[in-house]
C-alpha cells in the first residue's frame, strides 16, 4: 500500500500528537462526523495506544483503517469514513 498517496489525498488532518487516551479518538470521532461518506481523515499521534485505540474506532463505526504506521515516535493512520 502505497501511504504517500493516501495521506496526500486525505480530506482533513487531525493533529492530536502530546494527547493521551481517549483524547485522540474523542477528537478523531468529531472530525470524522464532519466528513462526507467516504471522506479520508489522517491522524498524527504520539500515544502508543493509539493503533490499537483506532482498530477499535474503526470497528466499532464500520470505518475504514487505510493505513497504520509509526515514524520517530509518530504514529500515522489514515481513516476512511464508512459510507
């Protein structure tokens, strides 16, 4: 997967690094409701739960999980919004 392109075509970036659980999915979860059916968010954050926490996020609304991934501490996940 390709996530150079995904993040480039991403509709909203969420900066939620320095927040702890559950403040990254809280944020992540009020964006998302904004977006259209489909719309991609990316999210950049610094809580090591935070993988996991957006599994579960994703799950539990029918969204998407794109992509996953970790850079000097980072974490970069791309989020669709389920239809």
């Amino acid at each position: 997967m390709n996530t150079g392109n995904i993040q480039a075509t991403a509709d909203r970036v969420l900066d939620a690094r320095g927040l702890t659980c559950p403040l990254p999915v809280l944020r992540a979860r009020k964006v998302v409701g904004e977006l259209p059916a489909g719309g991609v968010l990316r999210i950049e954050a610094t809580d090591p739960g935070a993988p996991k926490d957006f599994e579960h996020f994703c799950k539990a609304g029918g969204h998407q999980l794109l992509s996953s991934s970790a850079h000097e501490g980072v974490f970069v996940l791309v989020i669709k919004k389920a239809a």
